[in-house]
C-alpha cells in the first residue's frame, strides 16, 4: 500500500518449485553440497492449466489420444517454464535470478 495515495498496488504473482541435487562434500564434514537448482515458475493462470492437464494425463476415463495430448502439453510447459542453475555455486546465481526478477512481482515458494 502506498501510504501517501492510500490506493493499493496489486503485485502479479507467481509460483517457483524448486528442487536441490547435492552431494556429499566429505572435505567439509560430510555434509551435502548443492550442485544443481532446477526451478519451474508458473502464474496462477498456468498452475492451473498443468493441474487439469496432469488429471487428464493420468485418468484411466480418457482416451489413449486424450492422455497423449494432455502429457505433451505438459512436457511443453516443462520446456518453456523450467530453468536449471548448474554447478557448485547454483544456490548464489539462483539468489541473484531471484533478486532480479522479483523487482515487480512476489513469488510464492513451493
């Protein structure tokens, strides 16, 4: 809310799901040691869309074809909306993304 206009913004959302990968680093006493962020980062309007999509992919009502189409326009949004960070400083260059692309929207970790 802008104090001064009393007139309240609204923020686009969006929704990031996250996944780590790591391995042992037996150098720093065993503990696990990130090397790869993969994020998929969806609006409402798309959460939505992938969730009737993954029902219609996975009900034994549908059709063969059914199936197919709605597990391929998944794998279309995996592809347009997925970014994977690689290496062992993932965790600092997916701060940075997240720092820059946060300016004008609040995102919703999952």
């Amino acid at each position: 809310m802008n104090i001064n206009s009393k007139k309240e913004e609204l923020i686009p959302v969006e929704f990031l799901f996250f996944d780590y990968e790591t391995v042992i680093d037996f150098n720093t006493s065993s503990c696990m040691k990130s090397y790869s962020l993969s994020i998929l980062r969806l609006t409402p309007f798309e959460l939505d869309t992938l969730e009737k999509l993954d029902k219609q992919g996975r009900s034994t009502n549908n059709n063969f074809i059914e199936r197919e189409c709605a597990l391929k326009s998944i794998e279309n949004i995996r592809k347009q909306k997925c970014m994977t960070f690689l290496g062992f400083d993932c965790g600092k260059r997916f701060i940075d993304w997240f720092l820059e692309n946060s300016k004008d929207k609040m995102f919703v970790f999952i």
